[in-house]
C-alpha cells in the first residue's frame, strides 16, 4: 500500500504502530507503490522512516526483484542492477531476504542462483528466496543450489489463504521436505477475507474491488464468511485476525503476509498472532474454504 494508496505520512503511521506492536518483518518489492509514485516507491518510503526513526538494525527487511518493468526477468545483470537500486532507496548495506519476484524461464536457473549467490559473497543480501515458482521449477532451483553450491533459497513466498490452496497439492509438501519457510502474500484474499464484502452492503473503496468480486463473491466465499464470523465472535476477535491465524496455523507456514491502510486496521491484523484456534475449529475453516 505504501506510495500506492498510502502516502508517506500515512505509511509512518502504520510502519511506527506495526513497531510499537512488536513486529519487525516488513516486506516490499521494487514494483511495489509503482502505480502511484513511480518505480520503488514503497522502498523509498520504508527508508526514509527507517533513517528517520534509526531502527534498521532491529528489522528484517525482505524485497523483491524480477518483474519490474524496467528490468524483467532474472539474469545476472537485471539482478545487480535491481539490488543495487533496492540498496539505494532503502538506504541499507544489506537486504536480509531478496526474492526472485516470479520465475524467469527464459533464464538459465544457473544463472539466477550464482547472481543471487554473488550478491551474497559481496553482503549485499543475506539469503535468496522464491515467489510464484512452480513446485518443479523450485525443484530444480533447490538441487542446483546444493549440488553446485550456488545460492539456495531459504522461504517461498506463494499466493495461499483459506480460498487459494493451490500451495497445499505440491508446493507445501515440497516445503516440508526442504525445511523451507512459507510467508504466503494475500493471505486475505485481497482483503475479502477481511470480512468487509457481504453478499449486500455498501461500495467498498479498494483497488481491488473489481477483482474481489470477480472472484469471490460465490456460495463458497459467502459461506467461508459465515464460518469465520461465527469463530470470530467465539474468540471476541476480526474476521481478518481468525483468516490470518488460521493460515499461521498450516505446516511450514513462518508468518503470513497482509497489508492494512490504517493503524486500526493494523491492530485487526495482528490480533491473529495470539489467536489460538482448536483444532476443530481449523478443520471447519479448511472445509468451508476447499
């Protein structure tokens, strides 16, 4: 949201609530905030407030390279260039976690993970990872990295909530195997699973609106709402924080990832991590969202 819907003094907002609250992962991408405030706007943000607020040090900043439209794809140049770029807009020496942004089949996955690799060597990264790999290409990505001591991705970042479970087929078993992190994005399923869409009620003002509806709005999704409110007034919490817990709760899942326009929003959101769901209530949820 940030540089998108969300200008600078709004984005300090959350980012200071979201520090106050404990939390110390933040994770952006060098496209992100590109429609609002052209390309790197959210990493620019994020480190203006980190220079200003001087807590880099107690943060683990995670970005992302490889779709910008600057620079597509992941060849060894498009990857330096696009480090060198993150480096300078977050104002840091080190990125702790740097994403393949989406898998690049027209380059050599050697290529890739020794650029990744190098950039390791030199301490501008600390670890790679992957978003948005199909389990047979983070397959080989995987065995190239051990075989060759090129870089190894460390997590994988896919698209998994209560109504996308393509992850679980082959991906999450792949995870388990490798000891991978999972920290999924659109974990509310674009905000839907915020519980702020009903089968009748006011306009929301989202950018995704358009593509919530299309998606969502059907017997399943509505009948996915119905569950999740009802755990939620059992726990006297959000909508959003019961969706969110439930995903923290599936094997190999680190954290999941979600964004909130408002400090308010925020502490929705990260009421999910002292959420204790029963076990019954996890399986009502996964069958209502299959």
């Amino acid at each position: 949201m940030f540089g998108w819907t969300l200008d600078e003094d709004q984005s300090f907002a959350v980012l200071d609530a979201y520090v106050q609250a404990g939390g110390n992962f933040i994770d952006t991408a060098d496209i992100y905030g590109r429609r609002g405030n052209g390309m790197g706007a959210s990493e620019s943000i994020i480190g203006r407030w980190m220079a200003a607020r001087g807590n880099r040090e107690q943060l683990v900043i995670a970005t992302k390279v490889g779709i910008s439209p600057d620079r597509p794809g992941l060849s060894r140049a498009a990857i330096e260039s696009g480090v060198a770029d993150s480096l300078e807009r977050l104002g840091v020496e080190t990125i702790d976690l740097y994403y393949a942004h989406e898998d690049d089949l027209d380059t050599q996955l050697e290529e890739t993970l020794a650029a990744f690799q190098e950039l390791i060597d030199a301490g501008k990264i600390r670890h790679a990872a992957a978003s948005n790999y199909s389990a047979e290409r983070l397959q080989q990505a995987l065995d190239l990295g051990e075989r060759d001591g090129l870089a190894r991705y460390v997590a994988l970042q896919p698209h998994y909530n209560l109504l996308e479970r393509d992850y679980e087929r082959e991906l999450a078993p792949l995870c388990v195997r490798h000891e991978l992190a999972c920290l999924p994005y659109f974990g509310l399923a674009r905000g839907f699973l915020s519980g702020k869409y009903r089968r009748e009620g006011e306009e929301i003002d989202s950018p995704r609106a358009d593509g919530v509806r299309e998606s969502y709005f059907n017997e399943r999704g509505f009948a996915l709402l119905d569950a999740l409110d009802e755990i939620a007034a059992t726990h006297d919490s959000s909508v959003a924080a019961v969706a969110l817990a439930w995903l923290g709760a599936q094997p190999t899942v680190l954290a999941p990832i979600a964004s909130a326009r408002t400090p308010a929003q925020l502490s929705e959101l990260l009421a999910a991590a002292g959420l204790g769901l029963s076990v019954a209530e996890i399986a009502r949820l996964s069958s209502a969202g299959a």
